[in-house]
C-alpha cells in the first residue's frame, strides 16, 4: 500500500510538471513575436497530452500495484 502512494504522487507531480513544462514552452514562444503564430497552441495542447498520458500511467502503475499486493 505505501507503493501504490508513492506511485500516486510522483504521477501527480509528474502531471504537475509536464503541465506547466510544456505550457511553458508554448508561453514563451507565443511572447517570442518572431516565431511561428500557433506555438501557444501547440504548448497548450502538448500540455494537456502530457498530462493526460502521465494521468494514463498514473492509473495503469496503481493497477499494477494493486494487482501484485492482492
């Protein structure tokens, strides 16, 4: 049970990290006026991917724990 916790918050921090890193990115390059117009989005929608893929794994490594400690 204290691996299923540790799991369960390096997901979320690792959420929390992947959110803000690629929102960043998108941040950044939308202030930059001589990049490429779009690259907000790209930040914005990279951002909600990451997140959503580490949420995936997240849920997948509880199963998994779950599943050895029955």
């Amino acid at each position: 049970m204290r691996r299923l916790v540790n799991v369960a918050y390096c997901g979320c921090i690792g959420s929390v990290v992947a959110f803000t890193v690629f929102l960043g990115i998108g941040f950044v390059r939308y202030l930059h006026t001589d990049w490429p117009p779009g690259w907000f989005q790209v930040g914005l929608f990279g951002s909600m991917f990451a997140t959503f893929a580490f949420f995936v794994a997240t849920v997948a490594l509880i199963g998994i724990a779950l599943w050895r400690d029955r």
